[in-house]
C-alpha cells in the first residue's frame, strides 16, 4: 500500500511529506500512536481522523466472548518507574500527559502483538495474550511486546526532560478470564487464577527497562530469547520459591521446537514403502487369499491419510467399501463399531419408527444374501430396536443370544466378502470395545478363504491379541523427513511456497509428524498473516513476522476463537461427544433451527466438523477428537455443568428409548453435570445390563465408574445403600472374570458386607455372606470359611429365608468337602439341592457369577467320586453340565466343564480330561475368567501324564499352577501339588518331589483343606520307596497313613490307590498274601464303577480270585 495515496484518499495530503521524512511506511501504519502524531506535526483534529483510519488498517478487534472461559494465559504486567516522584515533579497536567503518552506506547505495541488491553491502573497496565483470541505462541508474542515496549517508552520524556522507563513481568498458567466486574464506564474483564499475581509480583523485580519472565513462560519460549537466570525467589502470597529469567534480546538464530499432539491428517504424504505393502495385501485379498494390515503409529503420524491413500487407489476396481470407527467414549459399550457400521449401511435414522428401521434392517440383510428372518432378530436386539411381536421370540438366555449376536456379526461381515472384493478399515482399535475384538478374532480365523483386507489403525498403546503371519502384516509409522513434510505443507497450502523462516518453523515444530504439519500450516493460512504474491505467499509484516503455533492446542483454539459466533455450538456438540445427532443438539441448543444450520454450516466450512445425512437426520462428527476436547475444554466448569444437564434433560425427556438402551450415555452426562447419586444409579444399570449380555468385562468398568462417582456423595444412609448395590453387581462381575478369590473380589465383598451391616436389607446381608465364604473357600481359608457359611445358614434359618438356606446347605457342603468330611458334605448337598427351585434360583446366577444348582452338582460330584460312587459321580457332574446349558449361564457353563475336568483327572480317564478341559478353557479365555482357563490349562497338562515325557511336562504344570494361584485361588492348591509331585516321581526327580510335598503337608497344616490329604501320603511314601536306598520302612508308613486317612474321610477311592500301592510293596517283600487281603477288603466295599482304571489294577491284584462284578 503507498501511503502518500492513503493519505490522499484521506484528504490529508499535506502530511505526505511528513509521514515520507519519518519513514512512515505501510509496515508500521497500523502501529501509530497519538504520541507519534503529534512529533510529526499532526493538527488535534487530524490526528483523531487518522488514528481512525489507522484502527481500521488493525481490522476489527476479535470479538470478547460472552461467558467467561477457562484457558492458558500469558499475562502481563507493565509499571511505570518512578511514576510518583515524577508525578511531585510535574504539574497535574504535565503528569497527565506522561500518562496519556505511555500508555499510548505500551497500548500500540500490544495491540501490534494482538493482545488485549485488561486494565490501565494509572501507572500500571494488565494484559492478555491469549484472550479473547488465541495465537499459538501467546508466551513469544508477550516477551516480544514487553521487549518493544521497554524500547518505546525508553523514547519517551517528561517536559523536563527526563527520560522514562518501564519495568514488564510476565507469566503463563490456566485462567479463567472473561468475567464482567464493574459497572459502566468501570466495567472490564476479570481473570482468575494465580497467574496475573504472579505476573505483578515479577515487574517488581524487573530492572528499569527490562522484563522478567516466570518458568511457566520460559519453558515455552525455549531458546526463541537469550536469557540470563536471576535465581530463585519468595514471593509473598506463593509458597514455594519462584525461579524467574530476564529476557535480553532476540535470539535471532535459535531453534524452536515443541511436542503436539491430535490424530487424523488430510493431506497425502509420500510414504512409498507402506503404500506398497497395503496395495500388495489389497492385490492378495482380491484374488482371494484375506489379509489383515494392522497399522501403528502416534496420534497425528498419518495413519489416516495411509488408509485413505488406499481407500482412493482401491477405488479403481469394484468392491465392498465397510468402515469401523471405535471411540474414546465407547470404550465400555460393546459392538460399538460395528453396530454404528450397520446403522450407517443401513442407513437407519435415530427417530425414525421401529417398523421401518426394521424394513431397512431387513433390506440389508437381504442384499447381502443372508436370511432376514435369522438374522434380523438378532439384529435387531443388539441395535435395540423393538420388534413388536414381528419375529418369533428368541428362546435365548442373554449369554446365548449374545453368542448368537456374535457369530451372525462375523456371518455378516463375511458375507460382504463373498461375492465382490472386499476392503474394511477400522480406526483407532485401541478405543475398541472387548465383544468387537472378540468378533474381528472369529471374523479373521475365516479371512484366509475371504477376498478381503482389513485394515485396523492404532495408536501404539494397542496391545492386538493377533501376531504377524501369512495373512496379518504390522505397519509401524514413522515421522516425516524434512522434505515430504515440506512437500506436505506445499499441498496444504495449495501447491504455493510459504515464506522460509514460516516454512521452517513448520518443519522444526511439528517433528515430522503429518497432522501437526497439517494444522500448523492451515492455521496459519487462516490467520490473514499471509498475502499471496504469485506462486507464492508472503508475510503482511516483514518487520514483526508472527510464528506459527506452538503447541497443536493452542491451533485448535484458535480455529475455534475465529469462529466466536458459532463457538457455543461447537461447545454443546463438544459435550454430547465427538458424534452427536442434529436432532439431539438441536433440543438442547434451543435456537431457531435456521441459526442452528447456519451456525453448523459454519463449522463444516471451516473444517471443525463434518455432516454425514442431511438435517434433522444429520450426524456430526468432530474431524479431529482434539477438536472435540479444544472446544469442550475451553468451557469453564459451571458452564460444562450446565451443558450436560441440559443434554440429559432432553435425553431423558425426547429420548427415553435412548437413555435405557444406553445408561451409560446418561450416566457420563449426570456425572458431569454435577449429579453424581443419578450418575451412579445409572452406571449401575449399565452394568447390569453388561452383565446380562455376559459382557462382564464391560460390566466392570461401568460399575467401577459408579463407584468413582460415589465417592463425591456426602456421606450418609443414601449414599451407602446407593454404593452397595453397586459393590454387589460389581462383586457378581468380578466373580465371573476375576474369580472368587481375586483381591478386587474380596474387597468388593467385603465392603459389601460392611454397608450391609448398616444400611442392608436381610437379604443383601446374606448375599454378602454368601460372597464371603466363596471368597474365602477358594482361596482356602476353610475354618474362616465354615464359620461364615455356617453363620449364614443360621441367619437364614433365622429369616425363615429358603433361597438362602439353600445357599447355606451348599455353602456348608462345600467346607465339609474341603475338611475331608465327605459323608457330611453329601447330606449337606443333597439337601440344598432338594431344595433348588430352577424357576425362582436360575435368574440368580448373574447376581452370584455362579448357578448354585451347578455349584453344588459339581461338589457334589466330586464328593461321590471320593466316597467310592464313581457312576453317581458322573451322574451328578453330567447334571451339573446340564443344569448350566439350561439356563444358557456361561460362566457356570465353564466351570462345569472344569470340574468336568477334575472328575476324570481323579478317575484318570485322560481322554475324558482333554475333552472337557479343552472346552472348558476356550469358554473361559472367552469370558476372561482367569480361575477356570488356568485350572484347564493345569488339568490338560495332567491328563498328558503318560502320553509325554514327564520333563517336558513339568514346566507346563508349573507354570499353569503359578498363573492359576496367581488369580488368588489357593483351594485344590494342596492337590494340585500331589499331582506335581507323582509327575516329578515319573521323571525320577525325586528329591524334587518330596520337596513338593513338603510344601504341600505345610499346606495342609495352614488351610485344613483335607480332602486331598490321603493322595498326599500315598505319593509320598511312592517316592521314598523310588528313592535309591530305598526307604521301605517310611514308605510303607505312609501308605498305611494315606489308607487310615482315607478311612476316616470316608474317601473309599483314595483309600483302593494306597491299599494297591501298598499291596504291591508287600508281594516285593514276601507278603503276597497280606496285600492281597488288604486290596479284597476295600474292594469288596464297592457296588459300582468296576470297569474304572483303578479297580481294574485291584482285580489285576486279586485275580484269579475276583470277578468284575
């Protein structure tokens, strides 16, 4: 611009020549004061015109925000030193013009760096950098004006000559700033934090015409200024002392840097290697041999463009497009991918009638050549939608249906893959929900045989449960060299070259990383700092060039800061999630729905949000989620409050439907809008209805955010009866996938108890107490045990309370069994079970992680086996499998199979063992129930006693033993080492052996868990009588001991194992006879199970003398 033709157009020529003498150029027209117009000449008059002209030059000052808004603020402090001797100096006049002409100075240079003026305190000014409007490197723009200011007002003088000066401490923290105070003319903008004090505190220490910054503001300038450290200082009003740097001058050839962080990125970079690879696997998969690329790399590094590089090259031939997309809000909520997948394929709209989202449904389902009518239902149950009687109704226990849901999503998946190539991405697995990875596991054991690729994105922090192979491949992104990222920028900036030292900024500060490149160079293309001349873009102040952001927040910010107008529907967006619905906002914004559509339109144009579907069907979604938490971050927390009670508000009243599908939508918002007694309750419907689905894992963590929320409600009788219904269906969850005995499940019951002492119901104390024998019988604390069981048969005898006395049976069953009490433990059995009601104790099962029914079946089993009754045993261990595939109930499912696996272990009936551990443990490992997979894992190894070496085996007993006590566990501990120890007698290890058992008898004494105890002695006195010098005194004490052991427990078949053993010994010694008459005396107690592996070895003894039955 020639500023002589400005002047002109002004009609103010005569000052042309003035303004040329001075040098008053287009660069610094923006920045005079009334103070320089008056040096150049300028009528009172004119100079009013002229600063008019000149603040038009500036453009419009950023509007203020209406609310206040918690933000980083650089905040500075300028003094006037000297101001009071120069004020007894000067006459009142004089002195109000030294004033006028400072603050002109110290106003203009803030105004340059596009900082905001707070307040003039006399001698005094407070300002903002950072407010209203944000600049990614406020703490460099502050250090720069307080530089410029020293220097301009070191230019001024009094009317008598003397010189000023200025003193400027700076500082940069978290405000909250925009508060009105005052009244009329008084009226400003307040901030609150302790960073405008700190800033004052530091221009007192300041040396006349210098600035002095805190570490807050030093850490972010780096080596942009050279700087001299002053020490550390106290400062009244902080508690600890304060280091604090003088700022010297710019350092003019210094390296910049800083850390950002985001996700996504736009435009494409030149990654050749990894392009190369995805359109190898995409080659592969169409030709019909499936391949998974998992692709790694930090927020923001590319991971996004990659796949949309390959989404454009795959474009090219026909085939199935299919898009996941996990959230960091939906952690919790199973199948949440992929049940948004089939509302977008299916184009189903959130308010439309169930009827046609069903037809849509089924429309789907058709043209992917699958039956609606299988597949619908399940469908439909999963994206809760109602069905109103349109299909038969499922006869499917949750857990059931869930598998169902599971294996019909894989069905689906895989379907689309059939008939045409197909390509489906899944971004950002390491938000994925557990049941999602269940299903893309089933899903890639069919990939081989699929004309499929997936492609899964994820941030490092992704621990997949796949490894490479054939079929899955791992990308790991790396940050850009300086060149693609500089062609990167080219491309964002429209093919045109940035000024140098901008480019160079770019590169140093975003370290290679894609989106940083990206949302540095926009914010600067939208920043009007830039002109373009050509093929090129130049700065608009060569004098003062403004640096690019500092930190990726400080971009996002100030993206949303030019969009001041609309910013407050960014904000309630922001607070329902990085998606939200029109519809939904449009209830909770309240505005006309013409405002609202302008208002979006604005923020889809300016890249902040993208629309998917047309208004009021319309979906929005955050482009990057540090977007989404930019705008909702800028909120302060009143005003967040506010927000999210609104959003439940309407949720609870215009979408119930949504509320009880989703609890957990309303939970977060309760929780946030300052409810947390109605955020708790609603995250304790979450969980149960997680763990109805058997989505334990789920469960769990709805249920541990109860209990976090719990912890802000005031204390009293509420809140604990609020609480313990959260900590017994956490205690339930817990049960089905810690275990019984895990530390979270004992504190879980155990508080639990405490607040059912206080504020229960009878029947929330028993369930308490039944919590707490389990927890203590499995871990083998079997006199702790009994005394709680016995106490809860006595208290629901008390109560006249017949599910808890059945409980209470089983419960004291159980500890007899462990006490070695087997014809006790029966009778308790058999009376809980006669007492076993499956319409009114099978829905129990959820509540408890076990059905008592298979509990006490499965114990029961076991007991059989020990009394001699080994068909009664299968019997009852088949009623127990049965009883839990009845109600569906996985978890009891699966541990039936294990004590399925117990049963054949004791019987040695390996194949048997294999079969049912086998199944036992792919069902666990679904369920993440660590008990149960570890105990399979434990038994399979045994059963292959025989089959493989013993060395090799060993490793693999002990390990699957030390995870299976890992888990807190310490019941069948005793029995378990037996069977190590007779594997260590088979590798003739037998030092090894009789050091296990010691460990073992140690075990004994400290658990009193005794059903085992006989087995113990037989294999001791084995492995003396193995021992080279042959220790057959102490061996055959031992056997004799198992035998009277056994004896006394009842325990017939362990009492059959030592009397063989023994009778084998005696025939070695000479004492055929005697042993033979041993064995027949046991074996003639026997009424069935004959064809069994240890009494075939008792006829073997006896023969020819004895028949089979």
């Amino acid at each position: 611009m020639d500023v002589g033709e400005w002047l002109r157009g002004l009609g103010l020529e005569q000052y042309e020549t003035a303004f040329r003498e001075a040098e008053v150029g287009a660069d610094v027209l923006p920045d005079l004061t009334d103070a320089d117009l008056v040096e150049l000449g300028v009528s009172l008059g004119n100079r009013k015109r002229l600063l008019k002209a000149v603040a038009a030059l500036r453009g419009p000052a950023p509007q203020v925000p209406d609310e206040a808004e918690r933000r980083q603020l650089t905040v500075m402090f300028c003094d006037l030193v000297g101001s009071t001797e120069i004020s007894a100096r000067l006459d009142p006049e004089d002195m109000r013009d030294v004033i006028r002409a400072y603050q002109d100075a110290c106003s203009g240079v803030i105004a340059r760096y596009d900082g905001f003026v707070a307040r003039f305190m006399g001698d005094g000014i407070l300002a903002y950098f950072g407010f209203p409007r944000a600049h990614e490197d406020e703490a460099e723009r502050a250090i720069r004006s307080g530089l410029d200011i020293a220097e301009a007002v070191a230019k001024l003088e009094t009317a008598a000559r003397r010189k000023l000066a200025v003193r400027v401490g700076i500082a940069t923290g978290i405000v909250v700033v925009g508060d009105l105070i005052g009244q009329g003319p008084a009226q400003e903008r307040d901030v609150v934090g302790e960073t405008p004090n700190l800033a004052a505190r530091l221009q007192g220490l300041a040396a006349p015409g210098t600035v002095v910054i805190a570490e807050s503001t030093m850490r972010l300038v780096g080596r942009t200024f050279d700087l001299q450290p002053l020490g550390v200082h106290t400062l009244k009003g902080f508690e600890t002392p304060v280091p604090i740097w003088s700022v010297l001058r710019d350092a003019r050839t210094s390296t910049r840097f800083e850390a950002f962080r985001s996700q996504g990125l736009s435009p494409m970079v030149n990654r050749e290697s990894e392009t190369a690879l995805l359109r190898d696997r995409w080659r592969r998969a169409r030709n019909g041999e499936g391949q998974v690329v998992l692709v790694f790399g930090e927020a923001g590094i590319g991971k996004s463009r990659i796949v949309a590089a390959l989404t454009e090259h795959a474009a090219a031939s026909p085939h199935v497009a299919i898009s996941y997309q996990c959230s960091p809000h939906h952690v919790n909520e199973a199948l949440y991918p992929i049940l948004s997948e089939i509302r977008r394929t299916a184009g189903l709209v959130g308010d439309e009638a169930a009827s046609t989202k069903l037809d849509k449904l089924e429309a789907m389902i058709t043209r992917f050549g699958l039956s609606a009518g299988e597949f619908a239902p399940l469908l439909a149950g999963a994206l809760s939608i109602p069905t109103a009687g349109r299909y038969p109704a499922l006869d499917l226990t949750a857990a059931e249906q869930k598998e169902r849901t599971i294996v019909a999503l894989v069905l689906l998946i895989a379907a689309r893959a059939r008939r045409t190539p197909a390509l489906a991405l899944l971004e950002d697995a390491h938000w994925i929900d557990p049941t999602s990875l269940v299903v893309l596991g089933r899903f890639f054991e069919q990939m081989p045989a699929l004309s499929a690729l997936m492609v899964i994105t994820a941030r490092p922090e992704f621990n997949p449960p796949w490894e490479a192979g054939p079929n899955l491949s791992i990308v790991q992104l790396a940050p850009l060299p300086r060149e693609e990222a500089t062609d990167m920028v080219r491309g964002v900036a429209g093919g045109k070259a940035l000024p140098a030292a901008i480019l160079d900024e770019i590169i140093v500060k975003t370290d290679g990383v894609p989106l940083f490149v990206e949302e540095l160079t926009k914010t600067v293309m939208e920043s009007g700092l830039l002109r373009e001349e050509g093929d090129s873009y130049q700065l608009v102040s060569a004098r003062t060039p403004i640096a690019i952001p500092s930190t990726l927040q400080d971009s996002l910010l100030a993206r949303l800061d030019r969009l001041n107008s609309v910013k407050d529907i960014a904000q309630i967006g922001a607070a329902i999630g990085r998606e939200f619905s029109h519809s939904l906002l449009e209830e909770v914004a309240a505005i006309p729905d013409r405002a609202l559509v302008d208002a979006l339109d604005k923020l889809i144009a300016a890249n902040i949000i993208h629309r998917r579907g047309d208004p009021p069907e319309a979906v929005y979604t955050f482009k990057h989620a540090l977007l989404r938490d930019a705008a909702y971050q800028l909120m302060i927390r009143g005003r967040r409050r506010d927000v999210h009670r609104g959003i439940v508000d309407v949720l609870e009243a215009r979408f119930p439907q949504i509320v009880e599908a989703q609890p957990e939508i309303a939970a977060m918002h309760h929780e946030h809008g300052g409810n947390p007694a109605r955020a708790a309750d609603y995250y304790r419907l979450a969980g149960g209805r997680a763990a109805a689905r058997s989505a334990n894992v789920e469960a769990l963590a709805y249920l541990n955010d109860g209990l976090r929320v719990i912890e802000s409600l005031p204390s009293g009788a509420e809140r604990d009866r609020l609480e313990l219904q959260v900590q017994l269906q956490r205690a339930g969850a817990l049960r089905s996938t810690k275990g019984y005995s895990a530390p979270e499940t004992g504190d879980a019951i155990r508080r639990a108890h405490a607040l059912s002492q206080g504020v229960g119901e009878p029947s929330q104390l028993l369930l308490t107490l039944a919590g707490l024998y389990a927890y203590h019988l499995v871990r083998s604390e079997t006199i702790r045990a009994r005394e709680i069981a016995e106490e809860l048969l006595a208290f629901a005898r008390q109560q006249g309370d017949t599910n808890y006395i059945m409980i209470g049976l089983r419960s004291t069953g159980c500890v007899q069994f462990q006490l070695g009490h087997q014809l006790a433990a029966l009778d308790h059995f058999e009376q809980s079970l006669a007492l076993y009601d499956p319409v009114t104790h099978g829905p129990l099962a959820p509540s408890f992680g076990l059905d008592h029914k298979e509990v006490a079946a499965s114990f029961r089993s076991t007991t059989l086996w020990l009394l001699g009754r080994p068909v009664q045993a299968e019997a009852s261990q088949q009623e127990a499998l049965s009883q839990a595939e009845d109600l569906k109930h996985l978890p009891s499912i699966c541990q039936a199979l294990i004590y399925s696996a117990l049963l054949r272990v004791l019987s040695r009936d390996h194949p048997g063992v294999i079969e049912s551990a086998t199944q036992g443990r792919h069902l666990a490992r679904r369920l993440s129930f660590d008990l149960m997979e570890h105990g399979a894992s434990f038994f399979l190894a045994a059963a292959r006693r025989g089959q493989a070496a013993p060395e090799e085996l060993l490793p693999e007993m002990l390990n699957a033993a030390k995870l299976w006590w890992g888990t807190g566990a310490r019941q069948y501990q005793g029995y378990v080492l037996t069977v190590i120890a007779e594997t260590y007698l088979d590798a003739r290890q037998l030092d090894e052996g009789l050091a296990i058992v010691a460990r073992a008898k140690e075990l004994l004494v400290a658990t009193d868990e005794r059903w085992a105890e006989p087995e113990l002695y037989r294999v001791e006195g084995m492995l003396l009588l193995a021992l080279p010098e042959r220790r057959i005194a102490d061996g055959e004490a031992c056997l004799r001991r198992a035998i009277a052991v056994a004896r006394d427990h009842g325990a017939l078949s362990w009492e059959l194992r030592a009397a063989i053993d023994l009778a084998r010994l005696l025939a070695e010694l000479g004492r055929a006879g005697e042993g033979k008459a041993l064995v027949d005396g046991v074996y003639r107690r026997f009424e069935e199970g004959f064809d069994s592996v240890d009494l075939a070895a008792a006829r073997a003894i006896l023969a020819p003398h004895v028949s089979p039955a």
